[in-house]
C-alpha cells in the first residue's frame, strides 16, 4: 500500500493489461509461494494454458500487470486459494481492489467520476468524460511529465475498458457505456476490511479508507457493511458516531481465507 500523504502519479500501465480476470486467475493456479516474476512466466510459458497469447505478450501480462497487481504486495499467496471456490464476480471484485491499488488513475476515475456519474442518475459514461477526466488529471500536474493527446485518449479508452472487464461498464466499441453499479460481496468485505487490518491500519483510518469507494461506499455505509460481516462471527463491531472500534476474531490472512473457502 501506499504510504500516507504519498499521492503515486498517474501512469499508462494499464494500457500493459486491463482487467484480465481470465488470465489473473490461472496464473494464480500456477503460482506458488516466493514464485519471482520470472519463475512464473516460465511455469506459465511451459504450461500450455496461454496458447493464443505470444511468449512476449505473455511476459508483459505477468511483469507489467500481475507483479504490480498481486506479487509486490504479496497477495497472491491469500487469492490464490480463494480463486479455486469463488464465484466469477467475488473474484473480479477482489481483483478490482488490487488492480486500483496499483494503478492510481484507475483508482480515481471509479471513486470520483464513476460514482458521481451513477449518483447524478446518468445512465452511461461517454468516451467524451473519460477523456475529460484524463485531461483534467493531466493539467493538474499528475502525471510525471504532461501527456500528448494521443496518450490521453489512450489511457481514456483503458479505464473503460477496465471498468468494462469489471463488469462496471457494458462492453462493446461504442462511444457510450452503460453504468452497471455493482453490490459488494461478504466475502470482499471480510477479505477488504481484515486486509486492511493486517496491513497496520487503525480501526477508523480502516472505515474511512478511498478503497472502499470503488463499490460506492462512504464511511457509514462501510460501518453498516461490518456489522452485517459481526452477524456471522467474524468481527465485533462497536460504533458511536463517527468513532468506530471493531474487535477482530481473526489472527491472520490465511484464517481469512480459510473463512471465505468454507463460506
């Protein structure tokens, strides 16, 4: 995670791979732990799961999408058990959460343009707003160095595809995209909130996380969220106010896990 009062820049990794859930989830079948980026793109190359996709391509994908997604801040090791039993949208949530991590633009334009748009009752998001949203970005200095409008257009058409991968966005080459807001799974709340937790994170500094609002949730909403995750024994939630204190019934990510297997 980022550490606090560190903004990352806006980069183009996305144009490497967008969502790529298909593609993240066997190379999770074929990760073991302390596996380096190499280890895996030879596991992966050998094994004959990627047959339409080049050794180059191939490559790009796990050094330029999944090591930032999943092996530098070593969650691999909890999706992959997790990929095996879930459901296609549990894992494409908790995909989302580490792929907007590590691609601040991304980030954003969910928390602030996605949400506002479905908020303000519009039914789509043009080719036109994320364009907007890019160029504004790009003006407001962040970005490492100003981008050509070809770039932005680029990284335009990259978030709504992500968000179109996600199942955010319908698909399709068209210049509007309808808005399908989606309801946070349990076990992407379990998952999120002791995530959180073990990455050091205080109990309210938690509830207020940005992460959450890629589901549209605010603070109560979250609050509301945990309470519901307290009904099955998973935490104690104690709120007053804006003040939150949540008793965590868990030791670790691997209990975690175990958890959201047998659920």
């Amino acid at each position: 995670m980022t550490p606090d009062n560190v903004e990352p820049l806006y980069t183009t990794q996305l144009g490497a791979g967008l969502g790529l859930v298909e593609e993240t989830r066997l190379l999770l079948s074929l990760y073991h732990p302390e596996m380096t980026t190499t280890q895996l793109y030879q596991e992966a190359l050998n094994s004959g799961l990627f047959p339409m996709i080049s050794a180059r391509r191939l490559r790009n994908i796990i050094a330029e999408c999944f090591s930032p997604r999943y092996l530098r801040p070593n969650v691999a090791i909890y999706l992959k058990p997790v990929a095996e039993v879930v459901s296609w949208q549990s894992l494409s949530q908790l995909l989302l959460i580490h792929t907007a991590l590590a691609n601040k633009v991304l980030l954003d334009f969910i928390t602030s343009l996605y949400w506002e748009k479905y908020s303000g009752n519009y039914d789509t998001i043009s080719t036109e707003d994320a364009y907007d949203f890019v160029y504004q970005a790009v003006a407001e200095g962040k970005t490492q160095k100003p981008w050509s409008d070809s770039t932005i257009k680029r990284v335009a058409s990259y978030l709504l595809g992500c968000c179109a991968d996600y199942q955010l966005l319908s698909t399709g080459r068209v210049s509007k995209r309808t808005i399908q807001p989606v309801r946070i799974q349990s076990t992407t709340s379990l998952y999120l909130a002791y995530w959180l937790h073990f990455s050091g994170l205080g109990d309210n500094t938690l509830v207020n996380h940005n992460i959450w609002k890629l589901f549209g949730l605010d603070p109560l909403d979250v609050r509301e969220e945990l309470k519901t995750l307290a009904k099955n024994g998973w935490l104690i939630v104690q709120s007053a106010g804006e003040v939150t204190r949540i008793s965590w019934q868990f030791q670790s990510m691997e209990e975690v896990v175990n958890v959201i297997i047998e659920s």
